[in-house]
C-alpha cells in the first residue's frame, strides 16, 4: 500500500474531512489503486517540459482587464440568505476565541 | 421531431403558444420522472413566465428570439437565480442562488424558456450519474442503464423528449459520454468559448458549459446564443462567434480527418464497427481519411486524475458549513467544517477531494501535481501536431455503449478508465462533440467523437452536420 492508514487521517485533516473508521479503509485502498495507476507517468521524461497551467490563447497582456465602475453588489441580506446561522448581517460560526 | 426551427414556425404561424409548449413540456417531464429521474427541480413559474413573455413579442410582431418558445432543461451545476440549485449533492438540497448564470441569462434572453433543472452526478464528478444524492438517473432507451455521466440527466431529457435543448457541463466527457449513451447531439466548446460565471466550478482548467440537442443545426444555434466574452468571467475568450448554423451546409469535400490509432484499440467490437461505418460515410462525402497518432494518449487518464481532482480539492473548499445551506453541529470551528463537509459529500467527491489534496500537499506537488501539468502539455502538443496535417479528428465517444446500473460502482479506478477518450479534448481545451452514428443490436445508442482546432467549432459542426444528413440513424 501506497499509503499508510495514518496518512491517510492525515490528508483528510488537510482536507477538513471528517472519516469514519470504514471510510479511511476504504479511501486507502481506492487511493492505493489510483495512485498506482498514476505511477505510469514515470515513465515519461518531461525534463524541459513547460508546465502546462491554463489553456492560453493569443491576448494582450491587459486584454482581461474590464472597465472599473461601479456595479449594484448582491446585498447583505441575499448573501446570507443560504446561510445556515446569520444574525446582524454576518454569518455565525462557533465561538473560536475562550474569554 | 421537434426541432427550433419547427417551434419557430408554429409559434409564427400561430399554431400553437409558447406557453402550451412550455406546459407540455412540464408535464411531459413530470410523468417521465418516475422512469428516468432526469429532473431534479421543475420551474413551472419561471417557464410560463417566459412562454408569456415570448407569446407577447409575436402577438407585438417581434423577433421571439433566436430560441424564443424553445424549452430548455439545465443542469443543476449551473446556477439559477431564485431557483434551487444542488449540484446532485446533500450539501446544497435547499441553496437558493442570488444569482443568474451568464449562459442562462443568455439563453433566456434569446427567448429560451428553462423548464428545470436536471439531476446529475454530485458536482458533476462521475461518469454514469450514480453519484448524485438523488439517485441515478435511468437512461430513456434502456431503463436497467446509465444515462451516462456527469450531465446525466440533460441528456436523457433531450433523449426522452422532454426538451429540444438542454445545457450540460465537461471536465472529462460529462457532456459527450452522457450524449452518446443516449443518442443525442453533445457539444464541448473551446476551452473559453463560453462563460463559466455562474457554473459551479469542479477543475477550473477544464471546466466548460455545453450543449445537447436532437439535431446538429440546434446545438449550433444554441451554442451561438451562449457563446463569447463574458467580462464576468476572465478566462472567457474574446474571439468572435461565427454563426455556426449558416456555416453548416459547405461542402465537406476534401476537408481532411484524422483517425488516431491510438482511440480504436480495445474498443468494444459493435462500438468499433458503427465508429468504422461512420468514418467510411466521411470518406463517401468526400473526406481524405487518414490515420493519425496521438501518441501520449495513455497518459491522459493519470494526467486528467491529478489535474481535475487537485483542483476540484481547492474548489470544494468553500462548502465549509458556514456560507452554503447545511452545517453539523459541532461545539468547535474546525470540527463543525470537518463535520459538516464529512455529512455532506457523498463517497466520489471526498474520494477526489482526498487524491487532489495528497497530490497538492507538501513533498508531493512536484511528483503530481507539476508532473501531470507537463505531461498535459505534451498531450495538448499531441493534438497541435496532428492539426498541421488535417482538419478534424474522430474517435469513440466511449469504449462501450451505456452499461448497466451499479455495474461499475464498486470500482472507481475502472469508472475513471472508461474516460480515456473524452478527457484529452478537455485537456487539451479543444472543441470536440459527440454525435449519434448508430446503435448496437441491443439498440443501444453509440457516438461519434469529432474534434478540431482551437475556436474552430465551424468545421466541427460541418462534419458533424454533413454526416447527421446521410447517415439514417
């Protein structure tokens, strides 16, 4: 295996993922398989390859620059309007700092 | 069969309203939702609206619009302003968008009328609809089937004869597998043609909105009417749209195609023979036929699943319980995000979200991440070269018609797989479409895949179109 049961709890702290136990047996595996399969472009020599990042085309280098003027924004409340907890025009969360 | 121009000449001649074929269309939609499960949300109030507003412009004597009275159906990544939208996912079952999507505003101010909004797999990442949180959809010419993935569902509403038209989204083949497995027309425009501002973003470098239709001449018209700068989205293109439906009846004589050795090995054999048959009727109209090589072609798979997922991992970031609808209750921040995000996705998008955040994290980036960008770039190189010898390329869609339902649900390595030939169009940002050339004994639909040059989608619907007259398919 590609990845150990630990690493694997780990990628999934960056990733902000609660696991359960099944899970992370199971993504282990999965990755393992998918990693492998990955491994092929070893194969390659890309030495001397420019990266490719975006599809880009021909533009000036200020071509995506739009006129700055003013624009109505979506509004206070529309924004908040999906939000699961919201009150005096903020989104809530839980408290993150003790008194 | 319905087609834009036939609701034209209805509308035109006053056979029928607007607002009776977008009623029709509701129901029609409605009944086949218990077989096909191809809609997630029906819009009767935004529909009739504008049916209306169509009817008032022809009763005025004014232009409807060059979709004006056509129904619609868009995929449910695709926002819509006071409209549900879910992307196939748990997370956003009641998210109410503040906002239209460039393509939607186009399309209905083109007279286009959204019917609703179809089920697909969650955040468009799949490849046979099985993975939205709603259930998958059914194909409509075999019940047991996929309807194909991740615009699953916009395409069995085209299939089933819901809609005329319906709008998708592509990373990898969402658009062009789904259309062949349901044997309709499915469009991928040049890598941004079309805006993206207002599609949920999955992989930023690959995303596109696209087309389906019964007929070529209506995906052309309709990709016309969503196409160009959009100053709302920066990677949108300046170049100009031609109107690709008035382009559609030049010859296709001596225009050369190129066929890539590489797409028609392991085929599925009556795949193989109806994608031959197709390349010999080109041949017939007059097409010089040769064979070609993509010749990094078997790396596209890796390349594709460290690129899309790694950016799908960054993207998927901001459903953290705090902005979107739905949060678990967590007495901590970071366990209300772990939490809530751990609830919310269903098992295909964290295991994409955990391959592009080891492919990113640190140590790794460069053996994935940077790697998989090089070796798209000899990918994208594959086609530039083949472009200096001939016109269009063809190939599968896909190596097999649509399977059966849970037939490859347990193993995602194999799901990613049967991608191999969609994937390097969004790779290389390319315009490619699938269309109908046939059905297998078993009268399963196959498609066939063309694609051309960078902003070139002219010729790609001239053969498309050209093939579509003679082929009764």
């Amino acid at each position: 295996m590609k990845l150990t049961e630990q690493e694997v709890r780990g990628v999934a702290d960056l990733a902000n993922l609660a696991l359960t136990d099944d899970e992370v047996a199971r993504m282990r595996h999965d990755l393992d398989e998918i990693l492998t399969h990955i491994d092929k472009l070893n194969e390659l020599d890309t030495s001397g390859v420019e990266p490719m990042a975006q599809v880009l085309f021909d533009a000036e280098e200020t071509a995506t620059l739009r006129e700055d003027r003013e624009r109505p924004p979506v509004g206070t409340e529309a924004a908040l309007a999906n939000a699961p907890l919201s009150g005096s025009g903020y989104f809530k969360i839980p408290k993150v700092i003790e008194r | 069969m319905t087609t834009i121009d036939s609701i034209r000449k209805g509308l035109l001649a006053k056979q029928f309203t607007a607002r009776e074929i977008a009623q029709k269309a509701l129901a029609h939609g409605e009944a086949k939702n218990a077989e096909t499960n191809a809609f997630l949300t029906f819009s009767p109030e935004r529909a009739l609206a504008a049916a209306d507003a169509v009817d008032q412009k022809i009763a005025a004597g004014e232009d409807p619009g060059a979709l004006g009275g056509v129904p619609i159906a868009v995929k449910d990544v695709i926002v819509t302003r006071g409209l549900r939208t879910t992307c196939g996912s748990r997370l956003l079952e009641t998210y109410i968008p503040p906002y239209d999507a460039t393509v939607v505003a186009r399309l209905e101010q083109a007279g286009g009328v959204i019917i609703g909004k179809t089920n697909c797999d969650e955040f468009a990442m799949g490849s046979s609809n099985e993975n939205s949180a709603y259930g998958p959809v059914r194909n409509p010419v075999a019940l047991d089937r996929v309807a194909g993935g991740s615009s699953g569902g916009s395409a069995a509403a085209v299939a089933q004869g819901t809609v005329p038209l319906s709008l998708g989204s592509d990373t990898g083949g969402s658009v062009r597998q789904p259309a062949s497995f349901c044997g309709v027309v499915g469009v991928t425009p040049t890598y941004g043609r079309v805006s993206r501002y207002g599609l949920t973003a999955f992989a930023s470098s690959l995303d596109h909105v696209g087309p389906f239709a019964t007929t070529v001449k209506d995906a052309a018209t309709l990709l016309r009417a969503i196409a160009g700068r959009d100053e709302c989205d920066a990677t949108s293109a300046f170049a100009p749209v031609p109107d690709y439906a008035s382009a559609l009846d030049a010859n296709v004589r001596g225009l050369k195609i190129g066929m890539p050795r590489e797409y028609f090995e392991n085929l599925e054999s009556e795949t193989g023979d109806l994608v031959h048959r197709a390349v010999d009727t080109l041949k017939q109209l007059g097409c010089e036929v040769r064979e070609i090589t993509l010749p990094h072609t078997q790396y596209a798979i890796a390349t594709y699943y460290i690129i899309a997922t790694a950016e799908a991992s960054s993207n998927l970031a901001r459903y953290d319980g705090v902005r979107y609808t739905r949060r678990a209750q967590a007495d901590t921040l970071s366990d209300m995000y772990r939490r809530s995000r751990g609830e919310g996705f269903g098992a295909e998008c964290k295991r994409r979200i955990m391959l592009g955040t080891y492919v990113l994290s640190a140590g790794y980036y460069d053996a994935y991440y940077l790697k998989a960008q090089k070796v798209r770039a000899l990918l994208a190189k594959d086609f530039s070269d083949a472009f200096k010898e001939v016109d269009a390329v063809v190939a599968p869609v896909s190596p097999f018609p649509a399977f059966k339902l849970g037939e490859k649900m347990n193993d995602p390595l194999a799901m990613y797989l049967s991608d191999i030939f969609t994937i390097t169009g969004d790779l290389a940002g390319i315009p490619c479409m699938s269309v109908p050339c046939g059905k297998t004994a078993a009268g399963l639909p196959v498609g066939l895949q063309i694609l051309t040059r960078h902003f070139d989608e002219t010729s790609m619907f001239r053969v498309a179109h050209a093939y579509e007259q003679t082929s009764n398919v």
